[in-house]
C-alpha cells in the first residue's frame, strides 16, 4: 500500500500496490500494521456501501457533529466517483479548504477522511459502488450536511448533479448556519 498525504492535514490517499498474474491481481486495501504506523485510525465499527446507479449522483456532503465525529476510508468498488473532503475544523490551517480524488475500481484507490470533515461524491460512471469503512457508530442526531454548491467552499465539480437527495440540494449555506462548527 502507498500512503499519499494531500494538500489538507490528516487526509491521505492511499493506492493499492496490486500484484499480478495470469490470474489477475491482487492487493492488499487495508493493513493494521501500516494504519498504526502513520497513526491513522484503524478500528472501524461500520462498514457500508452505497450504490448509484445514475451516472452524476451526487451524495454528500455529510459529517457528524461531536461527539459522534467519524473517520472514513473510502473505496470505489464498481464503476468510478469524484471523492471529496471539506475541512470544517475551525482551529485548521485548511479550514473550508477541500481537496479531492478519483476513485475506481480500476484504479484501487481510497481517500482516508479523519474527523472533521464533511465528505462526498459525484458519481462519473452508472452503477457506481461505493465501499465506506467508518470508525463511529451512526447517530442521526448528530448528522448534518454542508452544501455541495456553497460559494464559500467553491468545489470545482466535474459536472453538474443530475440525481440527488432533496435533503442534499437543502442542507444551509456555511454563512446561514452555525451547526457546522
């Protein structure tokens, strides 16, 4: 595994390093050993998928409020997204700084979110599988959102949504909420 860290504190991208044969390949996408010698969080008490199956679903951007803040390890498993990750930590030298990745199954990478992120996707593909390793338990009181299209955030999307949640497309601008702190 290659361990990458991106221009936000505490986010990395990892790459497999897949070896292979006449069979195909195979590689390694999680290793306690490495996680704890880069000091990454390493116990994950949920793991989930979610599938889109339009090509530009959007989901995100999400994050729970403390105390119930979470850790991700992301993975495309069918298909390709966009993955991204906002900085909501007030006291961060990348506070409302994102920063983004492809992943795909073809190319086996997955983007490590520490808390205090919100995170999300753009599907670039139809019938995209995303895998979600998460280190606290869900709690839906603690569940809240940040815009995918706040001006204060200016992600540059690939393209446009096509599909996605209502309660996506409504969660409050930065500048009109105080929940995201």
């Amino acid at each position: 595994m290659l361990f990458s860290r991106t221009d936000l504190d505490g986010v990395w991208l990892i790459e497999a390093s897949p070896i292979t044969d006449e069979r195909g390949s195979f590689a390694r996408t999680f290793c306690i050993d490495e996680m704890e010698a880069l000091a990454l969080e390493h116990r994950f008490v949920q793991h989930s998928l979610s599938r889109s199956v339009e090509k530009h679903t959007l989901r995100g951007l999400h994050f729970q409020r403390a105390p119930h803040q979470e850790v991700k390890l992301v993975s495309c498993l069918k298909g390709a997204i966009w993955d991204v990750a906002v900085d909501l930590r007030p006291q961060s030298r990348s506070y409302r700084r994102w920063t983004a990745a492809e992943l795909s199954a073809d190319n086996m990478r997955q983007l490590y979110i520490p808390e205090g992120f919100a995170h999300g996707f753009l599907s670039l593909t139809e019938d995209a599988v995303v895998g979600y390793l998460i280190s606290t338990r869900y709690d839906p009181a603690s569940a809240a959102g940040v815009r995918y299209d706040d001006p204060a955030l200016a992600i540059d999307w690939p393209a446009k949504p096509a599909v996605m949640s209502e309660k996506d497309g409504n969660w409050p601008l930065l500048a009109e909420s105080d929940h995201y702190a």
